[in-house]
C-alpha cells in the first residue's frame, strides 16, 4: 500500500472513478488511470464492482487495492496524477453505514478492521497485460508489468534456456552494457507470483524475466532492493500458445487505441510489433517513458522494453536476444 503523499492519488483516483471525473487537465489523467485498469482481470472486476456500487465497502477497498497496485507499476502516472487531481475530500467514497444491528446480533468488525482481499482474477484481459503508464494514449505492446514500468518488467537468467529445448531463445547477463537487477529464477523479481500469474492467463506459458541497468534519477515506490532507481530494461522470454496469439491479435486490432503497436521489419521468422513514444512529448518526457517491442512466432515470445532509450533500440535487443548475441 502506498503511504504518505503517495497515498492521496490513489483516494483522489478511487473518489474520481466511482463518481462524476475531473474536468481539464485531470480528466485525462483518469482516463488513463481507468484504461490501466482493464489490462488486468482482477483490476478490471475491483473497477466494474465499485462503479456498480459505489457504496459498497468490500468494493472500494478491492478498487483501492487495484489503484494501488496500478500506480506502484505505473510511477509516471502516480506522479501526473498527484499533480493533477485534487485531494479526495473526507469521506468522498465512504460507504453508508450500515443499519443498526439487533441485541442478539454479533458486533460490527471496528473501523481498524482490515479490508477484504482484492477480487480474485477472472477470464484472460483482452489484449496484454500492462507495463507502461501512457498506454492509454499509445495503446502501447504492454507484455511486462512492468513493469512492466510494468512495472515490474520481465526477463531470465541469461544461462537460463526456456524450457531446455535446442532453438529455445537463451536470455542475456546484460543489456546495452547495463548488468541485471533481477530476475525470476533467483526469487529477487518483485511480485513475480502475482506477474506470472497474470501472463499466464493471457496465454503465455512458462514466462521468465528480469529487469536490467538504472536510471539516473531515484524515484520513491519504483526502485528494487538495491537502490532507489527503476530499471531501464526488461526483457521476458515465454512460450507461445494459440491463445496468446488471439489476445496479441486482439490488442493490436483494438479500435479504442488512439495509436496502435505498429508491425516492423525484421530478419526473424514469425512478427514484431513496436511502439513509439508520443510525438508531442518533449526529449525530457521521453526520459521517463518507455518503448516496448514483442516478437512472437507459434514457438516462442521475446519482449523488450526500454525506458528513456532510441525508440529503434528494443527491436535491435529482440533480435539480438533471438540470436543469443546480446550479452
């Protein structure tokens, strides 16, 4: 859960998506915040639970918990919104109180009682699992969770072999030159469970990742055990299925993205597709946004995303990766 100043984003955020939104500025801001929330089932269940009723408890606390998790992954979002939104006022989505119960009932649990458990995960997402907190204007490949950002973002050991097999991608030490953080298979890859739980139902099988180099600048609630700075790199190897292959189809055909992954040239078999930062943002947004690009054949899938790169960099390390070159 986030504390402090981080905490007021996630009530401002709560309070403007279960009632009427923010005008200006704001608005766009939750509604980005609010197409993040369908990248994965059980954000997409807590967020349609709480706008049916958004007096319920059990509802907002799974909302709450949702948000949460969303802009721990999604820093540059959390950081937009905080400017944005103002502070929730006082009791914005409290929910009514309950009628009083009879003498023969059971006490009410206190107020300091702890929440219900978020909402349990449902059907596979349509489309891919989130890593990046602009995807709602880019409608970005967002495999990692990251991350992606995703984050959270995804990739394996560079010894590691996906599955043992000969052909099977083999994942690098390093990227660009920067070192691994870490990974799935040393147990350091933060909330790896939950992650691969998630990818796994949108069709991938058996996912591995890590996250590579830093950033130059430290940011509170992004960084990993080792310092304050969030990955430039991820990278995740997996396993393909038909049924990761009609969610990517699905996800790249989306009409409700304003711009979509779009497929690049490469001297792979099967495809890639790629996104590109926003035209209008300036060289230093671009600092703190991320590019993704996913190869996939019926075999296997390779994702790279990095942050504040040349955009034409991860198709470079995707094929790089592919060869078993990167290093």
């Amino acid at each position: 859960m986030a504390s402090g100043d981080e905490r007021r984003p996630v009530d401002a955020v709560v309070a403007a998506l279960v009632q009427d939104g923010p005008a200006g500025p704001a608005a766009e801001a939750v509604a980005r915040a609010r197409q993040e929330l369908h990248r994965l089932p059980r954000w997409r269940e807590a967020l349609a639970r709480a706008e049916a009723a958004p007096q319920d408890g059990a509802a907002l606390a799974a909302l709450t918990e949702a948000v949460t998790e969303m802009l721990d992954l999604n820093s540059a979002l959390a950081h937009t919104l905080a400017a944005t939104l103002p502070a929730a006022p006082a009791g914005a989505v409290a929910p009514t109180a309950p009628p009083p119960a009879p003498p023969s009932a059971p006490p009410l649990a206190p107020p300091s009682a702890p929440p219900l458990p978020p909402v349990p995960p449902g059907l596979p997402p349509v489309g891919t699992v989130p890593v990046d907190p602009e995807a709602a204007r880019r409608n970005r490949v967002a495999l990692g969770v990251g991350a992606v950002a995703v984050a959270a973002v995804l990739v394996a050991l560079g010894v590691h072999f996906l599955g043992g097999g000969s052909g099977a991608p083999q994942l690098p030490n390093s990227v660009q030159g920067d070192r691994m953080r870490a990974s799935t298979t040393d147990g350091s890859y933060p909330n790896w469970k939950r992650i691969s739980a998630d990818l796994t139902a949108s069709g991938m099988v058996d996912p591995q990742a890590a996250l590579y180099g830093s950033l130059p600048n430290a940011t509170s609630g992004a960084a990993l055990a080792d310092d304050d700075h969030r990955p430039r790199w991820t990278v995740m190897v997996a396993k393909s299925s038909a049924t990761f292959q009609r969610e990517l189809q699905s996800h790249i055909l989306d009409p409700s993205g304003d711009h979509p992954p779009r497929p690049v040239p490469t001297s792979l078999p099967g495809t890639m597709y790629c996104d590109t930062y926003d035209p209008d943002d300036s060289a230093t947004e671009r600092e703190d946004e991320a590019v993704t690009c996913v190869w996939t054949d019926d075999k296997y899938v390779i994702m790279v995303e990095g942050t504040g790169v040349d955009e034409r960099l991860p198709a470079s390390v995707v094929e790089r990766v592919h060869a078993g070159t990167e290093h």
